[in-house]
C-alpha cells in the first residue's frame, strides 16, 4: 500500500514538473505575410474580437476563414488561439506562445493578432503568475501600427487570468504592466481581448485601470456576448459569477465608436465581437 501511495505521488510530482517546464512561452513569431506592406490603417478600422477555444471544434478554422473574407477586418484579435488556424494568405499575424501541451506532438496555445498593415512593432507581455500555480501563464500582445494622420495606434491584446477567486492580486499585477505601457503611449489605444469579468469585483479592477490612462469601453453591442455563466445556479453561486457579465470587451482612445455587432459564430465557447472605430480628428 505504501509503495502504491508513494509511485502516485511520484506521477504527480512528475505531471507538474512537466507542466511547469513546458508552459514556458517563448518569443513572439511573426506567423503569415502582411498584404498591404508599408501601408497605413484607414481612419476608420474594423476590429475583431474572438476567444478561439484552442480551435477544439474541427470547424473553427473554416469559420475564420469565412468571417474574414466576409467582414474584411483590419485587425483581428485571437485569444486561446493556434497558428495552424489561419490561411497564411489571408492576413499577416504575430503570434505570442502562453501554453504547450506537454507531450509529443502537442498544440501550443497563445494570442494572436492579425493585421493586413504590418505592425512597427510587437512584443509579447507574459504575466508573473501561472493559471493555478503551476500550469499556463497568461500573455498579452502588444502591436503598434501607422495611422493615416501620422500617429502610431497602441493594439493591446489582451487574456486575463481566469482562475483567481477569491484575490484579485494576480489580476491586478497583471493589469498594472499593461497600463504602464499604455500609459508610456501617445496616440490612439485599442486595448480589446477576453477579460475573463465574470464578476463585478473584476470588472471594477478593470475600469479602474481604464479610466487611470482614459481610455473609453465600446458598450452599445446588442444582446448575445459571451459570459462567465457556468449554466449551474450552484456553480454560479459558489464561483460568484455574474451570468450576465459579457468576458469580451474593447477599450479605445482617440475614436469614435461607429458600429458594435456580436457575429453568429458557434464554433467556439466564446462568440467573436465587431466594432468599427472612426479616428478622431
């Protein structure tokens, strides 16, 4: 019985060595070639919000496809996301690793945001802390692109940590890196991603960072985003999720908010959001 107990304990040990060693993210990688090369966004851009769910449905690829020829974003921002999800002609892309499955052969998941101007620059933002301690950080990826008025737009893609109930510490910090480098910017910031405010105590962290560097919520999407609720009033309950709490959201400053749509997309736990943004003179 003791030699049982003891080899069990040494698979888990092992299980969490590994998924400690392999959830290391590496450098951000630029993914497909850009089609309008050394070009400037128009002064009015359509943005895609869309959380892919690892692309678990063998559908969601095709689905990608069919938003993007149809709904001809500038910008696209991915989140639980996979390079191999994307026809490589369609629009340029960096990529930005948080988690490896820790076997051979196995996906990696992280942020994407594609663009069809290439950006002037990327850079990946890991977070401190790991999901649950040992398993997936979470990463933001931060691309900045040429405006048609000569400033530089600021696209902050954004997944927050989900798995934190009862603190808020490793949101915060989190939330606090990112809004140096907003804070550092001038010009226009699109900061759009999965939030994951599946309660009021998030959101408020949240706005409260928004408002520190000014930046504005795109608010008037119809009914249908995406939100925490778990389907199970207990689970609701003993998690403290708000069911009516949408996770995806998109902050801006230097725009006017023209058009806010919630696409009828299913492949994905998460359904993709548009927003078009006028920039202000």
């Amino acid at each position: 019985m003791q030699l049982r107990r003891n080899i069990r304990l040494r698979v888990v040990l092992v299980l969490l060595v590994a998924l400690t060693v392999t959830c290391r993210g590496k450098e951000t990688v630029q993914v497909s070639e850009f089609p309008d090369q050394a070009q400037t966004l128009p002064s009015i851009i359509t943005i895609v919000n869309w959380n892919a769910q690892k692309g678990k449905n063998p559908q969601y690829a095709s689905d990608l496809k069919l938003l993007l020829e149809q709904e001809r974003p500038d910008i696209v921002f991915l989140q639980e996301a996979r390079v191999d999800l994307l026809k490589p002609v369609q629009m340029g892309g960096y990529f930005a690793e948080s988690w490896s499955y820790p076997w051979p052969g196995g996906k990696t998941i992280g942020v994407l945001t594609l663009s069809r101007v290439p950006p002037v620059q990327a850079e990946r933002i890991p977070t401190k802390y790991r999901e649950l301690g040992v398993t997936a950080p979470k990463v933001s990826l931060i691309t900045e692109y040429p405006l048609s008025n000569g400033e530089d737009l600021l696209a902050v893609n954004v997944h927050l940590l989900n798995f934190e109930v009862w603190s808020l510490k490793k949101i915060s910090h989190q939330l606090e890196d990112l809004k140096k480098i907003m804070a550092a910017h001038q010009g226009p910031i699109v900061m759009a991603g999965d939030f994951n405010t599946w309660n009021q105590k998030r959101l408020d962290l949240v706005k409260e960072v928004t408002r520190d560097v000014k930046l504005n919520e795109v608010t008037d999407f119809p009914e249908g985003r995406t939100t925490g609720d778990t389907r199970s009033e207990w689970w609701n309950k003993a998690l403290g999720v708000d069911r009516d709490l949408p996770l995806d959201r998109v902050f801006f400053i230097g725009f006017d908010p023209t058009a806010a749509r919630v696409l009828d997309y299913d492949t994905s736990d998460h359904r993709p959001i548009l927003v078009k943004l006028k920039l202000q003179p």
